[in-house]
C-alpha cells in the first residue's frame, strides 16, 4: 500500500521462523537492517524479534517496545516515536473528568520510570531504559490525534518544579510487626528475599524501630505463601495482609512545593482518611496512602489541589 502511494518501503521480517541460527538481538537487528537507506527507504519491522534472549520471554508484551527501542539506539536515531491511544496527561480523564485533565507537552525519564513503577505505562520500562541510555529523545503520540505534538520524553528537561501526574493504584499493604526487630540487622532482608523468591512486585515500603510494611502487588493467593516463609523465619512475628489504595503525585523539584502538606489538606476536605504517605529526597513523586474504597475520589482530590492553573 504504501509503495502504491510514493512511499519506498520495505518490510523487514525479524521474526526469521524459519531460520535456527538464534543470535542475539543486536545481531539479529544489525543483519536485518543491512543494506537499507534510510535517507531514501522507509523500513517496515516486525515487533517480535526472534534472538537468544527471547523476547517475549524477558520482556513479555513490552517485547515489541523493547524491538523499537534497539533499533531507534542502533540507527542513532534523532527522535523515537510511540503512539499510544490516548495522551500522556495530568490524571485519567475517566476519573477526574475530561475537562479538568491537563496534556503534557514534556517531560523526563525519571517521570516515565515512575510511571512504569506504578503500573501507567508511557513505554516499557526497559525500551526508557535503552533510549535514555542512548540519547534518543521519545515522543509519546495519541494514535487518534496525528496533528497533535504529543509528550516529549528527553533525559532532562529544563522547566520549573511542578507536580505533572496525579496516578494511583491498589495494593497490598504486608506489614510485618516484631518488638524483638529493633536493633536487629536482617529482618528486611528475609522479608524482601520471601517477596523476591514469589516474583511479587514491590511498589513502596516504610518501616520503623519494630515494623516493616511492604507495599505490594495485591495477589492475595501468593502473598499467602510470602506470609508463610516469614512465619517461618521469624515464628514470633504479627503479620498483617491489607488492600489500600496509594496515590501518587509524580513530577519534578517537587521539595519546594509543599506537595504533602497541600495533599493531605485536600484529602482532608473530602473526608477521606490518610493512612500513611510517602515522600523521599529524590523529590519525583508524593505518595499518599488511603481506604481502597477511596481510590478514586483521592485522585480526584489530590488532581484538584495540586494540577490546576498549571502550564504543563
């Protein structure tokens, strides 16, 4: 189709089904891209690439995301562009309203790590990984809108601290509570070795002298079987198992914008209770801890607070 209408076009085939050889990904990118100008020919790729690794594998259904970053890395490419089906925007507009969303025009990749962290996804978080490593500037781009610039995702970005995204998510708060902890080295590391060995995703933590809470993907069947190995390292131990909702204010320099305090005011003006909050150094995001049946409205008064009036 599109060398009916002008285009020099060519499909490259990295699936190779037929071909037993198994290289790794770099080798099988380089091979099937030899020979191709890209001043003059527009490359046509699939997603899955079959190498060593495997793809699917390691990445599972980023594996196409991964492809496309490797080889806007290995083509030194200006600009890697993504579409997506909808715009990478302050909150769900679901949620908070389609006239109260705000569109990001840019941001960074400490952004979009974050997240990937909390399960929103502008890219798979190894593709960022790759692209940022490399230099390669990434656009995120609404599929339905092609005359719209979309969000620029650059390694730094020079703009004024702001709270960008207001996101939030349920978890499971596995608290691990024993008076004979404090002092004691080693209880963090057999909590994190039984959450490792069960492949559950890790979102916060907090702990304090006798109490380690692990903020957690909520998969109550598995974390069962986490609760049992620390039970059987530490028999003494109160475990505690709970769903919460955590919502999380991400952007940058936020040190300076009293982002906990103008949270926890605005979660208070919706009665909603505040069960814990997050907030570290490294100042990308502010995490507040509340009732899952409250996840929503938490967003939506966390949004209210800290997004308006914003250029983002």
């Amino acid at each position: 189709m599109l060398n009916r209408r002008g285009v020099n076009a060519r499909v490259v085939d990295l699936s190779c089904w037929r071909d037993d050889s198994h290289p790794d990904l770099e080798t099988r990118l380089k091979d099937g891209l030899a020979g191709i100008d890209f001043g003059t020919e527009l490359p046509i790729v699939t997603g899955y690439a079959q190498c060593r690794e495997g793809l699917m594998r390691a990445y599972d259904r980023g594996s196409s995301e991964v492809t496309f970053a490797r080889i806007a890395a290995l083509t030194r490419a200006h600009e890697a562009i993504i579409h997506k089906e909808f715009h990478l925007s302050s909150a769900d507009s679901k949620i908070v309203g389609a006239d109260k969303v705000i569109k990001i025009d840019s941001t960074d990749y400490d952004v979009a790590d974050q997240l990937s962290h909390l399960g929103m996804e502008a890219i798979h978080p190894s593709a960022a990984k790759i692209l940022r490593q490399a230099g390669v500037t990434l656009r995120v781009a609404n599929a339905f809108e092609p005359d719209d610039g979309g969000t620029l995702i650059l390694s730094e970005v020079e703009a004024a601290p702001r709270v960008e995204i207001i996101t939030g998510l349920t978890v499971a708060a596995l608290e691990v509570h024993e008076p004979d902890m404090v002092g004691v080295k080693g209880y963090d590391a057999a909590i994190h070795d039984a959450l490792t060995r069960n492949d559950v995703w890790i979102i916060s933590k907090g702990s304090n002298a006798n109490t380690i809470t692990h903020y957690v993907d909520p998969q109550l069947k598995t974390l069962r079987r986490v609760e049992s190995a620390i039970e059987k390292t530490y028999p003494d131990a109160e475990i505690g198992i709970r769903k919460v909702a955590l919502i999380s204010a991400v952007g940058r320099g936020l040190l300076g914008l009293d982002v906990p305090a103008r949270g926890l005011k605005a979660l208070a003006a919706a009665g909603i209770e505040v069960l814990g909050i997050h907030a570290l150094a490294r100042a990308v995001d502010v995490q507040f801890l509340v009732p899952e049946d409250r996840l929503n409205d938490a967003i939506k008064a966390v949004h209210e607070a800290l997004i308006p009036d914003q250029d983002v």
